[in-house]
C-alpha cells in the first residue's frame, strides 16, 4: 500500500465539541417516547429497564458525580431516640435497638425471623440481602437477651410482628422511626436508612476495619463502603489531636 507523501496529508483540524442538545429540542424526542411507552403500557419498573438497556446499547455511560458525604445521627440523638421508643412502647425501642445495632437495610429487616437468630453464637442471619446475597452479622449479649425476653416460648414467626402475627411493612418501620424521632425532640429528618449510616460510622470510628464493615453492612464493593471513611470526622480528630497534643 502506498504510503501518501508529506504533501497530501490533510490539514490538522482541531475537532469541535459534540453540540448539547437543549431541553427544546428534546421535546419531539420526548413526545414520541411517551405515546411508545403508554402504548406498550409500561409500569415504573419496566419504564427504567428500557431506559437502562438502552442507555448500555446506545453506549451512554451514567455521567460520576463526587461522592456526598453520609449523613448520620448523633450519639446523643442515637440514644435519645432509643431512649423515646422505650418509653413511648418497648416493643419499639427492642425494634428500633435491633434496627440500629443489626446495621439491616428496612427491607432486609421487616423479614428477620425467629429462626434466624443463633443465641449460643450471639450472631443473627440476614437472608436474602441486597442481591440475593446472606450474611451473618454479630448482635451484643445485652440485645441478645432482650430478644429472647421478647420472644419468650415462641420458636416461629417473624422476629417483630403486628397484632395479626404479620411481618411489619417497610413503610410501617419508616412511620415508627419518625414519630419516635419527632416525639424525642431530633430536629433532622430521621428515618431507618440514617440510623444504617450511623451504626457504620460508629463502627468505623471505634476501630473496625473497613473491609468487616463492608461484609457487616453486605456491602458487594468496598467503594460503597470506602463513603464512610471519607465522611467521619472523629478519626480526624483524634489524629490531629496525637499530632499536636505532644
């Protein structure tokens, strides 16, 4: 193959950014995805499952934005609200106790049974995690023994039940941890997720490796988890008060 002489190379032309479509443009777009979707009769979940598979075909990667930094509640809010759900129900406070102590995801809570949590070895089992993925993680023996109060001779069911012996809704635990909160007086919004993030870095903070708090919180990366360390400020602390404290 003939290689083309200096003389016939093109010009060097520096290339121009790709135009950004405006919101106006869009709308033909936008009118034509929405008469194909309510033809098809789409639900919600449907509806992101398109827009997902397109987005891998069509070679559009999800634009990373900086990592926020994790909110949490305070240890004095921690107690407070513990110290409320007790008082206002004590089946509550035990539920709100586990719900931060276990570090469970609601919807991996509301579905913790009796025969999930192992006494002898103080550890309780939470099946079916985000990704169909289960994981043992630790429990203290004072919860364990409050537990095993609250259960007394029942060996079957869910660990925490409504009146009809039912498993609690996701949305019924939410409701719960936010009258308690309002009732004690916490002024941030304060819902079962924050109080996940809290126990996480406590955790972090008291000393425990990243890599356990990751397969505590079931957690597939360590990225997901590395948001903590970035977050504390406690461990900050404490360095600069061992660097400059003599």
């Amino acid at each position: 193959m003939r290689t083309p002489s200096p003389k016939t190379k093109p010009a060097y032309k520096p290339e121009m950014p790709r135009a950004t479509k405006q919101p106006d443009s869009l709308k033909e777009l936008i009118a034509s995805t929405i008469k194909l979707w309510r033809k098809s009769h789409l639900t919600y979940d449907q509806a992101r499952y398109v827009s997902k598979e397109a987005r891998k075909q069509l070679g559009i990667a999800r634009v990373k934005t900086r990592k926020q930094i994790v909110d949490r509640l305070s240890r004095d809010d921690e107690q407070k609200l513990i110290r409320q759900a007790y008082k206002d129900h004590g089946e509550h406070g035990l539920l709100i106790k586990t719900l931060f102590q276990s570090g469970a995801r609601v919807s991996e809570f509301v579905g913790l049974r009796v025969a999930d949590l192992f006494f002898d070895e103080q550890m309780l089992l939470i099946e079916k995690g985000k990704g169909g993925k289960s994981r043992y993680v630790p429990i203290l023996a004072e919860l364990s023994q409050e537990i095993r109060t609250h259960l007394g001779n029942r060996k079957i069911g869910y660990l925490f039940e409504t009146n009809r012996h039912s498993a609690y809704s996701p949305r019924r635990v939410q409701q719960i941890v936010k009258d308690v909160a309002e009732r004690a007086g916490i002024t941030k919004r304060v819902y079962p997720h924050l109080l996940r993030h809290s126990v996480a870095t406590t955790l972090l903070e008291r000393g425990m490796p990243i890599d356990q708090i990751q397969k505590f919180l079931g957690h597939s990366k360590l990225e997901t988890t590395q948001i903590y360390a970035e977050s504390t400020t406690e461990m900050i602390k404490d360095s600069y008060r061992r660097a400059l404290g003599g």
